[in-house]
C-alpha cells in the first residue's frame, strides 16, 4: 500500500542514530552469513534460532543437532533471520526511515531494550494465538511493528515521503500511511490472513510498542509531535520571538556583515 522513503524530521537529542545504524548492520550481516551458508545451513540456522512455539512450549523437542541456544533466547534471535532479500529489505527501509526518531525519543540504550522487547513481544503473541506450532518464525517485523507504533505517537503529523501503490510519490502527514498500515496488520490477524506471514507478531509488536514509548521516552519528549518547523507554545507560556524586534525609542542600527573572519553558530 504504502512504501516510505523518507521523513523531514530532524534528530533532537542525539548526534546520530548508532542503534539503528548498527542493527541494520547486523540485520545485513547476519542475512548475508546465513545465504551465503548454503540451503543446509540457512535451514539449520531457522531450525536452531527460529522461533518454534511447540518447542518453546516443550510440546515438540527439537532435535539435538540444532540445539544451539537456549529456547528462551529464540524470543530474540529469531528477529535476526530473515527469509530472503526483499524480507530483509522491507524490515531494515522501516527501520531506517522511522527507527532514527525514535531512538532520538528513547535515547540509545533504551531505544535497543525498546527493540528487543518488541521483539519479544511480537515471538510471544505468535506463541500464544498458535501454541503447537511447528513452523519457524524468523524476521524483524514484530520490533519493526513496534517502531511504526512509536513513531505514530511520538509524530503523527511529521511530513513523510511514501510510494502510494509502489509507484506514485506522495508527500502525507505521517499518521495517514502509518494508521492504514497499523490497520491493514491488524484486519489480516482478525481475518487469518495467509500463512505466510506472523499477522500475530505484528500485532504483538504494535501492542508492545505503544505501551513502552510511553515509559521508556526522555523526559520532556512530547507526544504527537506536529511537523518540523511548525514551532508549539504551551499554555500561558509568551512565545519568543524568532528574530530582533525594532523599538521605537532607539534608532534602527546597521545591519551586521557576515563575512569571511566573522563568528557564527550552527546547530
């Protein structure tokens, strides 16, 4: 429906977006160690750190050759797998395009717990609606879900750049694709959609995001944020004026010249 592409919202608190960066990184990497693999390996690799609700459950035990982790820790690394290049690809552009804001909301090392636990969240719904599940759930789309549902909070009325329909370019308000996104995941769970995609996951990690925006944001980050450059005034609070302001009492002086030698700040 919609693809975003980029977002006029400007980092605040943070110089750069290590987390989001790095988890990209590894994302990549980890897609590219497994292809790279071979099929035998990349199976093994889903088998071993995929999520498998019945072998979580201990109602399957899976067998001893891809025992590598602890099943508990399978509520994270199966995040970290991804089935092909566009399952990839899909999962990293949301996290690129909206993950950066909301590290900036969270601060790094909350931001990472904030991705993890939705992660979890997302495997932990999928466990719930499907217990004796045998299929492996594998990708990012539960912390990813978890990213939209944070940054709709955080800046809804953000300007973001989407492909409608995978073709036309379309400049919108945040809330409209991220909403009919958020929608569009939560029709599919209710109507059992296909079976190729954990619709439960997603809804898990929308749930999840929405709740821990709201304990692990900064002190002093608002919600609903409106666009870049539409400044707010809290109430009963004088606004500031943007520039120098003519008094009537003193003659109007010369303006400054700004030139090669002369000082000057930037943000």
């Amino acid at each position: 429906m919609f693809i975003p592409l980029y977002d006029t919202n400007r980092l605040r608190h943070i110089k750069q977006q290590y987390v989001t960066i790095g988890l990209i990184a590894f994302n990549t990497l980890i897609y590219f160690a497994t292809a790279l693999g071979g099929e035998q390996f990349s199976n093994a690799a889903v088998l071993g750190l995929g999520f498998i609700p019945s072998v979580v459950h201990d109602s399957v035990e899976l067998a001893p050759q891809f025992v590598v982790i602890p099943e508990s820790l399978s509520y994270i690394t199966y995040s970290f797998l991804h089935a092909d290049i566009f399952h990839l690809g899909g999962n990293m552009l949301f996290l690129w395009v909206f993950g950066d804001n909301v590290e900036d909301a969270l601060g790094h090392i909350r931001f990472l717990v904030f991705y993890l636990l939705c992660a979890v969240a997302g495997a932990f719904f999928q466990g719930l609606v499907a217990w004796d599940s045998q299929v492996p759930l594998i990708g990012a789309s539960g912390a990813i879900a978890g990213v939209v549902a944070a940054y709709l909070i955080l800046y809804p009325r953000v300007k973001v750049w989407v492909l409608a329909f995978a073709r036309i370019p379309l400049r919108i308000p945040a809330f409209i694709p991220l909403i009919l996104w958020i929608l569009f995941q939560v029709v599919m769970f209710a109507a059992g959609g296909e079976d190729q995609v954990s619709w439960a996951c997603h809804v898990g990690g929308i749930i999840a995001g929405a709740v821990l925006v709201l304990i692990l944001r900064n002190r002093g980050v608002p919600l609903l944020a409106g666009a870049d450059e539409e400044p707010t005034v809290a109430a009963g609070q004088t606004p500031v004026p943007a520039g120098p302001v003519a008094s009537s009492e003193a003659p109007a002086q010369p303006a400054p010249r700004w030139g090669r030698g002369s000082a000057s700040s930037s943000d």
